[in-house]
C-alpha cells in the first residue's frame, strides 16, 4: 500500500508538471510571437526546478500541515509577483473577495494614503480632518508596526487591510520620521472617513485667490468651479491652487480639473505599457473656462498620483508655476484580472505620462520655484491646515512656500500691468 501511494503521488507530480509545462509552452508561443526571445528551453528547465522543490517540500518538509498545494502554489506566485513593485499583487480567492466588499462596502478608516517605498511602509499623505492628520502623521512617515505587528515583508494590501476596520475601533502604530531620526507610538481610533475635497477658498492680497484641493473625488472639480466663480465676484485676479499632501483619487477628476484651466480637447494626461491596448489618453472637456488666470501651484512630497498629473499637465503647457518641493511620484496603473479559480491577479500594466512625455512615477513633478520645509515647518503647516477655520485666511508669514507663490503672482501682475501700458 505504501508504495502504491508513492506512486499515486509521483503520477500526480508528473501529471501537474506536464499541465504546468503545457500551459507554458501555450504561453510561451504567445509571448515569442511579441518578444521574439527564444528562452522556451530555459523557461521549461526552470519549472523543472519549481516542481522538484514542491515535491521535496511536500516529501520532507517537517510540518505536514502546511505542505497543501493549494498553499505551496499561491504561495509560489505571490512571492513571484511580490518581486515586481509594491502595486502588483496575487490574490487568494479570499483576499480578492476582500477587495471588492471593500471598495462596495462602508468601513472605517485612518483616512492616510500608504504605499511601499524602497520596501519600506510609508505614509503618502494623511487626509485633512482625518484621524491620521490629527494624530500628526505626515507625508514620508514610515509605519514600522500595526498592533506590535513588523510591517517588514508585510504585502501592501495586507498593511492597508490591516489599518482598516470598524469605526470606533483603535489601531497601535509605531512610526519613524527619518527627518528627526524619531520614534514614537501612537494609538488611532477609526472612522468614517468623509472629507471636503475644496477647502478654504478666499482672496489674498492684491485680489490674488486661494484654494486648497484635499483630494480628487467626483466633485472635486465641480465644486472648484463654484469655488473660482466666487472668487471672480469678488475680483479674483490670480489664483493659487494648493495641492500640498494631497494623495490624489480619480483620473476622471483630475482631466475635469484640468479642463477649467485649458482649451478644450487639449492632452491632459496619457498612459502606455507593452501591449498596445494600454495606450490611452485623456483630453480636456467643456467646461467654464479660466484660461487666461495666472496659476500658482503648491506641491509637496505628499501629493501624489492625480495631483502630480494636474500640476505635470498644467506646468507642461506653461499655464501654472509650481512652487513647493518635488512631488510623491505615483504615476501607474494596475488592472485586475480575475482568474479561473476566482483568485486574481493585479498588475501594474502602463504608466502615466505628461503632456510633454514625462514620467511621473519614481521621479516626480519638480517644482519650478523649490521651496523647502524644515520638519518643524512641515509639523506646523499640518497643524495650522488641521484648525483652520473658514473665517480665517492663510498666513503667508509662517508659511513659506504659500509666500513664494504669492509673491511670484504680484511679481507677474506688476510684469503685465507695465506691459499692458
């Protein structure tokens, strides 16, 4: 009997390979007709090498318990896509089912935009009004632990899950802030996240304008628009448009913003990869148009993703300044394919390009005009944007970079009004 279950096991080790090896060699005719590599050989000798080691795991591996194939095999592609970039990811059929009640569902949360950097957890921005924003998170701090759990080798989609939960639930984080070589804990309460993505829309001197943008959502650009023509009522001449920490959202809100600002039909924003399916680009629309306003654009290490596409697009086509720091850099797109055992697989497949063709991710939107924050300017400005009331104006006194744009407004106003005589 036992050597007729050895046996059994070979077979079914031989059969699974001989599956795998077919299903590769299907593969591989596809891919070569796009690549024209002939690594065929090398692929077959490497799945070799893959089912000997799943067989001697299976055979010798101490604790039996964990030697399923189900587990040894999901664990075999994850750790394959793992090696790509903190955006692609295997799912189980649990973690995809996860996923999508998540994106459907309500849940609590700390309202901080995280994202792998250099391996290491990292905060993209906290959200204005957010739990993360008043417990004095900022943009860079890197989450070292969730609940006395290391985040070292911890997937992206895991840690996120993790920070999420039940509203008024709690989570312990320990955070490093490389700018202060500090380390410190802090315990968060869940929640509801909801915020305001147009705040703080008023004039400044000599009839410029400001408005902050917390994120992009599906009004984001609409409620700019009755933001600017407010503004314009009260003789609005030039505008400063706040992008600082602002962790981005929705391409579609991004092109609509962008639209207030540029003629119609001009390229906002493209995307490319391999495959010429994932070639698009996004044109501006009709909208109430602001063509002629001198722009100002604020930005920091905390914006990102659609804020990095608004500033890149509008610097581009030389219609705003930008002022600030060098931008996050999150510029991909992943899509999600679902696969037949109802787990699925998300991959990053194109990248987002400029008008002019640069790349924003990894490298960032440079500011024309770089203004930096020391970490106590940094710490200060979070502070003073977290008890801003709407009575109150922002203070270019204690705030640098909002003092700099400004000042590059004025400087523009006196250049044209001389030039207009």
């Amino acid at each position: 009997m036992p050597d007729t279950a050895a046996r059994r096991h070979r077979l079914f080790l031989w059969l699974t390979a001989a599956a795998l090896a077919a299903n590769l060699a299907v593969g591989y005719r596809v891919y070569s007709k796009e690549s024209g590599h002939g690594d065929e050989a090398e692929a077959l000798e490497k799945l070799g090498v893959m089912m000997r080691v799943m067989q001697l795991i299976r055979q010798d591996y101490v604790d039996g318990g964990q030697t399923d194939y189900t587990s040894l095999i999901y664990d075999a592609m994850q750790g394959m896509v793992s090696g790509l970039d903190p955006y692609s990811a295997f799912m189980s059929p649990d973690e995809y089912e996860e996923m999508v009640d998540s994106t459907e569902g309500q849940f609590g949360g700390l309202g901080v935009v995280v994202t792998l950097r250099n391996g290491m957890l990292t905060v993209v921005a906290p959200m204005e009004g957010t739990p993360g924003q008043k417990a004095g998170l900022l943009p860079g701090d890197r989450i070292v632990e969730i609940n006395g759990e290391s985040t070292e080798d911890m997937k992206l989609s895991e840690a996120v899950n993790r920070l999420k939960g039940e509203p008024g639930t709690s989570v312990k984080l320990t955070l490093y802030r490389e700018s202060t070589d500090e380390t410190r804990e802090v315990e968060i309460v869940r929640a509801i996240i909801e915020v305001a993505s147009v705040k703080g829309a008023r004039l400044l001197a000599d009839g410029i304008g400001y408005v902050r943008l917390v994120q992009f959502d599906e009004q984001t650009a609409a409620d700019l628009g009755v933001a600017l023509a407010g503004l314009k009522e009260q003789g609005m001449t030039a505008l400063i448009l706040d992008l600082r920490s602002n962790p981005g959202g929705l391409l579609v809100s991004a092109v609509d913003v962008c639209s207030l600002f540029l003629d119609e039909k001009k390229l906002v924003v493209s995307t490319e990869g391999r495959q010429p399916s994932q070639k698009s680009e996004y044109f501006t629309g009709g909208r109430q148009r602001y063509v002629d306003l001198p722009i100002a654009i604020l930005i920091n290490k905390g914006s990102a993703s659609a804020a990095e596409i608004v500033a890149g697009c509008l610097q581009d086509y030389k219609r705003a300044v930008l002022v600030g720091e060098t931008s996050f850099g999150k510029g991909s797109v992943q899509n999600v394919i679902r696969l037949p055992d109802e787990s699925a697989l998300r991959l990053t497949t194109a990248m987002y390009y400029t008008p002019s063709h640069r790349v924003i991710h990894d490298n960032g939107i440079e500011p024309n005009i770089e203004v930096p924050l020391s970490a106590d300017q940094i710490k200060a400005l979070a502070q003073r944007q977290m008890d801003l009331a709407a009575a109150d104006a922002p203070e270019p006194a204690v705030d640098p970079q909002l003092a700099r744009a400004l000042e590059s407004l004025q400087s523009y106003q006196v250049f044209r009004s001389v030039e207009e005589k």
